[in-house]
C-alpha cells in the first residue's frame, strides 16, 4: 500500500454527500451504510487523493496492489464494485469515469479530512465529562441559537417586488435575423441580445445587439463563432460575453454525439450607452475546456463557472478584469460539482445536480450555505430576480419556469407553451415588472436521399416535421409532425402520407423508434409509449420517468428496452423491462452515438474514437474497433457491418459503411453537402436527412 494511501486510510473524508470512513472502509449518505472490501476502498482512496486527474491502470495496480502480479481484470473488478456501491448510496451518476486507453478519474471532490485519533486518545473519564456537562450545554444553546439566527437573517423579511402573474405577450423583437439570450440593463432602459445571421457563402455569423428604449439597436461585436453567454455588471458600465469557437465552424444544431475541440475567449466592454461607444475592451483568450455560466461578483471581479481540459470536474473562478488575474475558488463540501453560479449584492446561488435533479443552495457573502432547495427535475438555466428575493429555475426539456425563494419556498410562473417552439433564457427586467425570453420556432422538411444520390422532398410544408425512421423492412417511413398545437405521428407508404395517430395529452413527442417487431416506441413527457401497427388504436403507456430517454433497440420477445438515458451532462446505456420496471445500468462513461438489433448495441464515447458493442447474448462489454473515426453518428447496423457518418450533426461525412470481417470503411453513399442531419438510413433505400438551417426565434416578453 502507498503512502498516500495509508494517509487517506486514517483519515475520513466527504465525497459530495457521501462520508467515507476508510479505517471501517465504510461509506454513509442518506442514512444508509454501505461496506467495501479493503482493496476497494484502497482503490477509492487512491482516486480521490489524485482526484484531478486520470489515474492508469498501471498506477492503480503499482500502488495498490505493490509487489504483486495482478492483472487489469483485477482493476476492473474493483472499479465494478465500487461504482456499484456509490450507486447504491448516491444514485444513477458517473462518478469514477473511464477514459479509453487513459484510465479512470474520480468525479467527486474530496473534502473535509478529518484525522481520526486512537481510540485511547478518545477516552475521556465520567469526572471529567460530568466535569463539562454545565459548560457544554450552554454552548451547545449558543450554538443553536446562532444556526438558527444567522440563516434567518437572509430569509427573513423577504421583500417582493418584481411581478409573478402576466397578462399580455408580446415580440421585443421580430427581426430578420435570429435574436436569442436577451439580457436586460440594471437602468432598465437597454437589452443586449444575440443575433445570429447567415453570411456569404452559407456561413454564419454571431452579433452582439444592444437595443435602447427607443428600439434603435447597436451592433457591439460580431464573430464567425457563436456568443453563448452574457452578463451587465451590477453599475451597468461593463458587459461580459463568452465567445465560443469551434474547430471546424459552428455546429447549427448541438448533439451529443460530438466533442469538438472548443476554444472560449472571455470579453469585457466598458461602454458608454449614451454616445453608443466602446471605451475599453478586455479579453481573456482560449480557454481550453468548457465556459458554463458567467455572473459579476462586483464591478471589476467576474465569477466563472467552467472546466479546464478535458474531463475536468467543473469548478469556480474569479477574474479581475483590471488586475487580469484568474485564480480558482476553493471547492465547497457541500457542492462538488457546480453547474451555474449567479451572484446578486453578494449572495451566490449555486446550482448543481444530485440524481439527476436540480439543487439551488443560496450562499452569504462569506460563502456559507444560509439556505438549500432540491428540484425534482434538471435544470439548464437560472438568474436573480432584481429584488433579490430569489432565483428563476428554467428547465428546457421540460419547459418550466420556477421561482425559488431564498426562504426555500418555489413558484410556479406560466410561460406561453405550444409543442412547435422552445422557450430559452428567461430573464426579469431590472424593476421586476416584466419577463423576457427566447421563443425558438424550428421548422424543416424531411428530405429522402437513395442510393444514387438523387434528393426527394418528403415534407413541404411550414410544420415542425422531425425524427423520420424507416420500417424494418424499408418499404415505409413514419415521421413526427407538430400541426396546430398537435404532436401527430404521419406514415409515408407508396408515395403516399396520411396521418396515423395523433398524441392526446398535449406533450411534445421527443423520439421515436421503429422496432423489429413492427410496433413504434415514443417517448412524451415523462413516459414512454408502445404503438401497434396492426392493432388500429392501440397505444398504451408502458413506463413512466423517462422523460430523458432515447431508445435504441426493442427485443419483443423479453419486452426489454435499450436506451440511452441522459443524467446531467452525460448519457449511458440501459437497459429496461417495459413489463416490470426492471433496468439496469451498462455502460459508465459518457455515451455518444449507439444503434442495436437484436444481438446487440453498438456505440461510441463521446470524444473517443473506437466502437463496442454490448453482446445481448453474453450480457458483455466489448471493445470491437480501437481505429474508428470518433465523433461519429452510428445510423444502422446489420450482421455484416454498420452504417455511419461522422464529423458531428451540420458537418456530416459521406456515409460509410463499416464491415466487421476486416475492420474497413468503404464509402456507401456520397453527400454533396455537409450541412445536413441524418436520421435514419436503410440500405435498400438511403438516408433520411434534414437540412440545417439556424432556427427561427425571436426574444419575446411577458407583462
């Protein structure tokens, strides 16, 4: 055993909400306590002390297992164990990461060591403990008096001024281009938003607009990569804006399948509103790793939420914009993984996710916790409300608008919903009497591309149309379609379409798959759905929280579900019974592209070239190609080979096909313009692509 080892063993330490007492090699979180075997906690140990970075399986084995010949398996095994048991206690997360060919890495912060003392030292005789009692009483009334007072005075006397009930919308803007991410002034009298343009040669560019009350706009900044943040300083004088550039050109559409190289510049402008002038600019330049959320700690001290290089945990840093000096905050025990931080007059609010839910934790100014809020859903966005009195909680997937109270009470606020738009960004205006937001509006048509590169339209029409599958066989294709505020499913036969069914409650369908057996599985809202084909009518709910699923495979035979599920910023594999409920987890890293038959699901990792395949058959992970371009879309797979493009979704390849006999790609269909989504691909018939376009939206606002 190391020697870093042996000073973890005698310590106990906090893994997020997880204690970890290596002297019983024991974990405990929620109540519950779990035992590990001792080269399992070894082994966690070891992760931990090294937590910022990836650790070898050669490493792992020299220092855990010293001196003795163990194989890789060995390694694994304990890995195994341990995720297990961190999920038994914590829940479905990828907490110790694999990297291909690299090894793994802990994604929790270790914090709060404690040297545990012999038990002799501990011992304290009755005199002396009776000794105490009068004195230890009284602290302990000190004690609880103060944890009850210092919280109290940041929720109590919560003042309200800001509306929560709207009558009227309207478009602030409805330009030629495609506005999004309004953020107000703190005068109240401007809005800077993003405009994002198409530019010669089907390019596209990014703006940053200021508008005034007068509706006359300002063009700050333009750049050939996208702005994705925005951020007044709390005096007005200073706007931040993250700039995001991708290798290769911008993505018109995000998928998960891709981890481009990306590369942030942070900017400052100060500005002088009344002669639209820029006076100073400030720039903090490529950023390698990932830019979450941006807020003002004060007037010259910008607060990031962000990573730095791949498969770094996400952390907080401070930027002195005068100074130009960057320093990292020291993690907090109680949040291990921040997603977004926004700061009003020197409270923080902290947003993080626990099992895939949201927590909002309110921070003083000294940066202990006053006040906390689990969600029962993730959420992708949040902001001050100008009062202070809270935060908004925005989740894009389920299109809901919350309001936290610092004292921990929510509210629900209405937003206008109609299942053929997104709404994105809410933002209160500075004196809290009206709401704005982003209301994206895509629409596409479904073309066909055969064999022989000719291109038919499937759709024409001003319809959001999207998610096509081909049949099993090829000879029909089912696509969603959302027409008049309805979610319907439209079957494509011998040149023909009519509409097969239509999907009551309201709900936007999210995917779609066209199973073996012929029956369709979708999945709307929280629950998943099973169609027949051949029984007219015949739709019945067959699981229910899989509001973030995206299935791949259906087996009929024993009703069990292959999907991908997201948690957070990742997805893996699972498994589901449909009949009972029953699933479990197969993979454990962050999962890209997959596609399955019936013997099993072939996929990639994100960032990560190689393809696997889980074996249905086995119940076994295997490692089929280490060569196989990364970021690649996996279309279909038969008992020959796969079907696949890569280079992301708006970059695509030609379409290869992949042979399993010898390991080649052979070109299966030439594209002649990149610029497009494929869906589906059957190969008696081709592909079934979307064009990409930047979609439609205009930034509206409630009053």
């Amino acid at each position: 055993m190391s020697d870093e080892i042996d000073t973890f063993r005698r310590s106990s330490f906090t893994l997020g909400e997880m204690r970890v007492f290596p002297s019983r090699n024991e974990l405990e979180a929620h109540g519950r306590t779990v035992r590990l075997q001792p080269k399992v906690m070894d082994v966690l140990c070891y992760l931990a002390c090294h937590h910022e970075r990836v650790i070898p399986k050669e490493e792992l084995i020299a220092q855990v297992w010293p001196g003795r010949i163990v194989t890789h398996g060995s390694v694994q095994k304990s890995i195994n164990l341990l995720r297990k048991a961190l999920a038994e206690l914590l829940g479905d997360q990828e907490l110790v990461a694999h990297y291909s060919k690299k090894g793994y890495q802990l994604q929790l912060v270790p914090a709060d060591l404690e040297l545990e003392q012999g038990t002799a030292e501990h011992r304290t005789r009755p005199a002396r403990h009776l000794r105490y009692v009068g004195l230890a009483g009284v602290v302990v009334v000190l004690v609880v008096l103060a944890a009850y007072l210092i919280p109290a005075r940041h929720t109590l006397f919560i003042s309200e001024h800001h509306r929560t009930d709207f009558a009227a919308v309207s478009a602030y803007t409805s330009e030629v281009g495609h506005e999004r991410a309004g953020e107000p002034h703190p005068n109240n009298q401007h809005l800077v938003y993003i405009r994002d343009t198409f530019a010669e040669g089907n390019q596209t560019e990014s703006e940053l607009v200021i508008r005034d009350s007068d509706g006359q706009d300002w063009v700050l900044a333009t750049s050939s990569g996208a702005w994705v943040d925005l951020a007044w300083s709390p005096n007005g004088e200073f706007l931040a804006a993250v700039e995001l550039m991708y290798e290769g050109g911008p993505m018109l559409r995000p998928n998960l399948y891709t981890r481009a190289a990306q590369l942030y510049d942070l900017h400052v402008f100060s500005l002088d509103l009344n002669e639209w002038r820029v006076l100073e600019t400030h720039r903090l330049s490529q950023w390698q790793g990932r830019i979450n959320s941006i807020t003002w700690w004060d007037d010259d001290v910008l607060e990031l939420v962000a990573t730095q290089g791949d498969g770094a945990l996400n952390r907080r840093y401070r930027y002195a914009v005068q100074a130009q000096r960057l320093a990292a905050l020291e993690s907090l025990n109680f949040v291990s993984n921040p997603l977004i931080s926004k700061v009003h007059n020197g409270r923080t609010a902290i947003a993080s996710l626990h099992d895939g839910r949201t927590r909002i934790d309110f921070l003083s100014e000294d940066q202990s916790r006053f006040a906390s809020r689990q969600l029962d859903y993730a959420a992708t966005d949040i902001s001050w409300v100008p009062d202070g009195s809270g935060v908004l909680v925005h989740s894009s997937s389920k299109q809901m608008l919350t309001l936290v109270r610092r004292d921990g009470k929510v509210r629900e606020i209405p937003l206008p919903y109609r299942a053929d738009t997104f709404v994105s960004r809410p933002r209160y205006s500075a004196d809290g009497q009206r709401l704005y937001f982003a209301e994206e509006r895509p629409q596409a048509d479904i073309w066909a591309q055969n064999l022989e590169g000719e291109k038919t339209p499937i759709t024409q029409n001003t319809y959001l149309n999207y998610a096509p599958r081909y049949s099993p066989d090829g000879t029909r294709l089912v696509y969603i379609s959302v027409r008049n505020n309805q979610t319907q499913i439209w079957l494509v036969e011998d040149g023909r379409e009519r509409q097969l069914f239509r999907h009551h409650n309201g709900q936007r369908i999210n995917d779609i798959l066209w199973a073996h057996d012929g029956q369709l599985i979708y999945t709307a809202g929280d629950q998943a759905f099973v169609r027949s084909l051949n029984e007219a009518g015949r739709t019945s709910v067959r699981l229910s929280d899989a509001a973030e699923l995206n299935p791949i495979a259906y087996h009929a035979q024993s009703q069990d579900l292959y999907t991908l599920k997201l948690t957070g910023e990742s997805q893996n594999l699972w498994r589901i019974n449909i009949d009972t409920g029953e699933e479990r987890q197969l993979t454990f890293g962050s999962v890209a592209s997959a596609v399955g038959n019936q013997s099993g699901i072939y996929f990639q990792y994100v960032g990560q070239s190689g393809l696997w395949v889980w074996r249905a058959q086995t119940a076994e992970l295997e490692n089929i190609a280490q060569q196989f371009p990364r970021d690649s879309q996996l279309l279909r797979v038969d008992e020959a080979g796969l079907f696949y493009t890569y280079g992301g979704s708006c970059r695509e390849s030609d379409i290869y096909f992949f042979r399993f006999s010898d390991q080649q790609s052979h070109r299966r269909l030439p594209r002649d313009n990149a610029r497009v989504s494929t869906t589906a691909f059957h190969p008696d018939q081709g592909a079934l692509f979307t064009p990409c376009t930047i979609m439609e939206s205009d930034i509206m606002m409630l009053e």
